[in-house]
C-alpha cells in the first residue's frame, strides 16, 4: 500500500510541474493576423505574434492574470513556448513580443505558431 501512495504522489507532482494546472493561451492559425521576426544589431532577437480581435480579449486576461508567471501558449494543442510576460497588454496593443537570447531559439518559436496542415 505504501508503495502505491508514493507512486501517486508522484504522480500528481509530475502533473503539476509539467503544467496541468498552470496558466495556458490556446491559440488556432485563425487566431493569428501575422507574425514578425524582429532583429536588431543593438538588441536580442524577439518574436512578435499579432492576435486577431476574436482571441485578444482572453490573451490580454491570461496575460494580465498571470504577469511574472510562465504562460503555456499552444499552436494546434502543441506546447510552442512557455513565456514569462513582465508586460501587461494594453487595449491599442494587440501582439505579444518575445524576446530570446539567440535567433535560433527565435526562430524556433517563430516556426511553432506557423501551422504546418
């Protein structure tokens, strides 16, 4: 018996760490107006997602509930980054901007919220 608590401790603790619980965006290539990749000789690569009006209300609640926190943010129910926004986004601004320390990891994020069907 003792052994099959441990077990499901363990479990629920693998659940909670890989983010069952934590705070998710959902996103649909319809939910997406465009992408831009932003390079700058004087800065870190960043990626910026354009939302669409239709998701823009639930991004900028996730976004603004969960300031300092990681964000799973999917593309077709597939992890694409887990974020930790610093920002609030303001009701003119409808993109979120990520920033990375190297073009590939941008890149590499830029590539997950392009759908691939």
């Amino acid at each position: 018996m003792k052994p099959f608590l441990i077990l499901s401790v363990l479990s629920l603790l693998t659940l909670t760490v890989s983010g069952a619980d934590a705070p998710s965006l959902h996103l649909k290539p319809k939910d997406i107006e465009r992408l831009e990749l932003r390079l700058a000789p004087d800065s870190k690569p960043q990626v910026r997602v354009y939302i669409l009006g239709s998701k823009l209300g639930e991004t900028q609640e996730v976004v603004q509930n969960n300031l300092g926190t990681p964000i799973y943010i999917y593309m077709n129910d597939t992890l694409v980054v887990k974020p930790t926004l610093k920002e609030p986004l303001q009701a003119k601004i409808h993109y979120l901007t990520l920033t990375f320390a190297d073009f590939d990891s941008a890149a590499q994020v830029a590539r997950g919220f392009v759908p691939t069907n």
